[in-house]
C-alpha cells in the first residue's frame, strides 16, 4: 500500500489576521469562480497580489510544510536531515 504524502491541511480563514509579515500558502478564488494555490506575501496589512482574487484561506508555510512529507533530493551532497 501506498503512503500518502500529504496530509490535510489546517486553513485559517480569511477574516483571521497573519501574525506576521511573510509569504503564506493560500487558495485563492478568481472572479470566475475558479481556484488555485499560491505563495502570497502578506505586508502585515493586506495581501500582496499581482492580479486579481480572493483570498479564501491561507495557512503559514511551517504549517504547509509539516502537512508534506517533501523528502530532500537524494542528490544533493548536503545531506540534511529532514524530519518525517
């Protein structure tokens, strides 16, 4: 049996305020009703978006992070240790 890689992910609502300035992963929904997924900075004010959509939900990249289960490229000579 396969593993999943993935986990679910704990959205915060888009009325929640960031605690911090950074990028955050988010969905984001398109005036045509369609959506994606995005790295948007927030500025501590507003989302920092260079086109036009909504913010539905977002979610700080350590937590994003925690929910994959990325691995590092076997190639790479640096060898870090990363925890699963």
């Amino acid at each position: 049996m396969m593993q999943e890689n993935i986990n679910k992910v704990e959205w915060k609502s888009p009325s929640k305020v960031p605690p911090y300035e950074s990028q955050f992963f988010v969905a984001v929904k398109y005036p045509n009703g369609l959506g994606t997924y995005d790295l948007i900075p927030w500025d501590g004010k507003k989302w920092v978006l260079g086109y036009t959509a909504e913010v539905v939900g977002w979610v700080t990249m350590t937590d994003f992070m925690a929910s994959i289960k990325a691995g590092w490229p076997e190639w790479d000579e640096c060898n870090l240790s990363v925890a699963e």
